[in-house]
C-alpha cells in the first residue's frame, strides 16, 4: 500500500505575503473623509499646544537656554518629536486583545503566516500613512518657518539620513515593545485602561513631552540602559545635533542591542501565551 504523504501547512514569511496586509491599513485610514480630517486637526492642534506651552515657559524665565535648549531649539525638538513619535508609535495592544477576545487570534494562528509578521506589516502601513499624513507636512512647514521667518537652516543630508535610520530603529523596537506588552491580552480580557496608562508614561520616559535633559542626572544615566528614550528621543537629538560622534555611534549601537533583546523576549512570551490560549469568542 502506498503510504499517503501528509501535507503540513508551513509558515511563510516572504515579503510579497504580508504586503496586502500593510497596504490594506492604509486604505482603510484613508477610506472615510471625517475620521482622516479630524485625525490631521487633531495631532497638528497637540502639537501647537506643547510648542506654545513651551514658549510660555520661556517667556516665563530670564534664562535664554533652558535644559541645554534655547527657544529654536526646543522650536525643533517640540515639532520633530511630533514627527518622530507620530511614526514611531503604533497601536498595537488594543488589536491584539481585540484578537483574544472576538477569537479571530485563532484564525490567525491556523493561516501558513506568522501572526507576528502580519501585525509588522499592518504596522508598517499604519506608520507609512502618519509618516505622509501630517508628519512630512509638519516636518517641511517647520524648515520653511526656521529658514524664512528665524533665518536659521544647518540641516544636511548626512543628519537627515542619520534621524531617519535611528527613526527606524526606534519604530521596530516600539513594534518589538508593543508585542511583548500586548501578551497581557491573552491573560486580561480588557487592557484598554493599561494601553492608556502605558501611553502616558511612555510619553514621559520616550521624552516625546519633556526632553530628558530636564530629569536628574541619575535618571538620565538610568535612561541610557533602558530602551524608552531609544524610541523618540535619540533620534530626534540626532536631527539636533546635540550627540557627538562617539555618542552617535553608541546610541545607534544601543538601539540595535535592544532589538535583539525584544525579539528574544517576544519571541520567548509568544511560545508561552500560545500553549494557554483561551477564546472568549468566535
């Protein structure tokens, strides 16, 4: 008797695979002409509300640098922290406990990809669509104001690649970050409250509201092994200038040892919530 080969469903994770999924995120921010005007007014307007904050701050002072900045500078930080965060950031916790909960995850977990992969590449997508909407526009405005209205222009190209690749770099380790902290999903049915509490301290510690020259020097070192300010404010320290050379390469170096070590981390949670999968739904 022949013997009947059996046929194993195996995991791809070629690039062509996973693209609908990124493509699709896009289509569906740009398919209803409210929610896309509101969400541009939305993040334009917090933006202007953290600049002229700071600018009353110091309005309020008699020192002209404040925390190593002066006003132009925290001009750049306050709006390229914008673009940089904007990019960075992905929603990620809410839509895996949502998976968890309607029982889609085990749709996903039975399709030859890898859940891990598809949620990158929606990520992806998500960040590509904020990165051209408001971010590049906010990015370009803030040049022309510096160069028409201050006269100030010391950008080059070498700085610009530099931010865009430690903008990077600070996205997957935001991705890597999101999964490990959405595993909470597979053992709380509702993480809404602590997705809202992890943003707020995030934009502390990331330096996305506070650059972190403000904290104490010991939290400032306590800073440079941890992987938050690696998020949002290197890079856009980067776009300053304010990191020397040796102190570039250390922190695009920290960057990536963060990487590795997230993705051993995420790759040791996801091995485990698989094996205790409970769906409360579909």
């Amino acid at each position: 008797m022949k013997k009947k080969k059996k046929k194993r469903k195996v995991k791809t994770n070629r690039l062509h695979v996973y693209t609908p999924f990124g493509k699709s995120v896009i289509k569906d921010s740009l398919a209803y002409k409210g929610s896309f005007y509101l969400f541009v007014i939305c993040k334009v307007l917090s933006v202007f509300i953290t600049y002229y904050l700071w600018r009353a701050i110091f309005s309020s002072s008699d020192n002209s640098e404040l925390g190593g900045f002066n006003q132009v500078e925290i001009l750049t930080y306050v709006f390229m922290s914008f673009v940089c965060s904007n990019m960075v950031y992905i929603s990620m916790t809410t839509k895996i406990g949502e998976n968890v909960v309607d029982g889609s995850i085990a749709i996903n977990l039975i399709k030859p990809i890898s859940y891990k992969s598809k949620l990158f590449a929606e990520s992806i997508g998500e960040m590509i669509y904020k990165f051209i909407v408001p971010s590049v526009f906010v990015w370009i405005g803030l040049e022309v104001y510096k160069y028409v209205i201050l006269d100030e222009f010391s950008l080059s190209g070498i700085r610009i690649a530099l931010f865009l690749l430690s903008s990077m770099l600070s996205f997957i380790i935001y991705f890597l970050f999101e999964f490990c902290f959405g595993m909470i999903a597979f053992y709380s049915t509702y993480v809404w409250g602590m997705e809202i509490i992890k943003n707020s301290v995030l934009s502390f510690l990331t330096g996305q509201i506070i650059p972190l020259t403000f904290f104490p020097d010991f939290a400032q070192k306590l800073f440079n092994y941890l992987p938050f300010s690696s998020m949002n404010y290197v890079p856009v320290m980067i776009y300053l200038g304010k990191i020397s050379s040796s102190e570039l390469i250390f922190s695009i170096e920290r960057q990536i040892l963060w990487i590795l070590i997230l993705e051993l981390i995420s790759i040791a949670l996801w091995r485990r919530v698989v094996k205790r999968i409970s769906i409360l739904g579909g």
